[in-house]
C-alpha cells in the first residue's frame, strides 16, 4: 500500500490528472496536496483577501477536477491550465461583483484582527503596507494586475502566464513592467531609501 502511494508522489501532474479521469482516488489526493495551497494563495490575493469566498472557489474548482477531468487536454501543462481556470473563475466573480456594486454602501468588511501582542508598531506598519499594497494592486487594471500576481506572487514563468492568459510573452513583460512602475510609485513612501 505504501509503495502505491510513493508513485503518486513520483508522477507529473499531467499523468495525475489521467489517473483521476480512471477514477484513483489517490491521484487527486495527491495532486490536491500539490496545489490546494498555491491555489488558495491565489485566490486570496485576487478575490480581495475574502477567505470564505476563496475556500469555496478553491472547493468548486477540485469539484471541477474531479467531476470533469476530460476538461483537462493532457497535451497541455496541468499547472497553466489549472491557473487558467483559477483567473476565468476570478473574472466571472469580478463581473458579478460589478453588477452588485451599484447596490453596495462602499465599506470594506474585510479586516482580520490580531491577537498578537509581540511587536505593535511593527505590525501597524506592516498592516498598513499591506492594506495600501492590496489598494494599489486593486487599482491596477485586471490585465496589469493578473500579469503581476501570476509572476510575482505565484512564481509562474512568462511563457506560463502567457498560456493563462492567453497573450504574447512580450505583451506579458510589458503588463509586469507597467504594474510594477504603477506600484513602486504609489508605494514610495514605504521605500526606506526614498524616505532619508
């Protein structure tokens, strides 16, 4: 039993995902442990920190996973197509939330609270980094702001995010260095070498 295990872990996700379409239990299982945490990660930085809503779009894609497997073209790379999916589901979101936002009252009920006590000060700045980096990347166009998140937050390559995507590998440089121009200069106030 435990060697049938330890081939899962040696497989590509590629091979993961025909296993899954055969019906092994294992194989998901394994390829949810490869990417349940990136892919949270992900959803958390695109769909404004919410961590319910991100658990239940992390939920429904495994859904999908498993429910659909044949929607997976195994020519592909299991990691650009799964990012792909993750970013059409976070645009249909975005697209609803414009529908609701005439009937919003524009307030952010989006704050955790800490309960640590350790460094205070420090964790005013870093909460207050945090919040203006999460304003300024929200105000980056959805174009701009997936092309950074992809390659700086999630580590994709620029062929990878240029597959999600859907655009030229040079266009994909040009959005990266667009959003980080746009966030170095609303963010220059955090730049101890800017502040001397």
């Amino acid at each position: 039993m435990r060697l049938f295990k330890a081939q899962h872990t040696t497989m590509s996700d590629e091979l993961l995902m025909q296993a899954i379409a055969s019906g092994d239990k294992r194989a998901f299982d394994e390829l949810y442990r490869r990417y349940a945490k990136p892919l949270k990660s992900y959803f958390m930085r695109m769909l404004w920190r919410d961590k319910e809503k991100s658990e239940d779009f992390l939920h429904d894609l495994f859904a999908k996973i498993v429910h659909k497997p044949d929607y997976f073209d195994p020519s592909r790379s299991f990691k650009t197509w799964v990012f792909s999916v993750a970013n059409n589901m976070c645009k249909n979101e975005y697209k609803k939330q414009e529908v609701r936002k005439g009937m919003s009252n524009g307030l952010d009920n989006h704050y955790a609270l800490s309960d640590h006590s350790v460094n205070v000060m420090n964790e005013v700045q870093d909460q207050f980094f945090q919040d203006a980096f999460s304003q300024k990347l929200a105000e980056l166009d959805e174009k701009h702001r997936e092309a950074f998140t992809l390659r700086h937050i999630d580590g994709l390559s620029i062929k990878e995010i240029a597959d999600v995507l859907g655009a030229n590998e040079g266009t994909i440089k040009s959005r990266i260095f667009y959003a980080i121009k746009y966030l170095a200069e609303g963010l220059k106030e955090f730049n101890p070498i800017e502040n001397r």
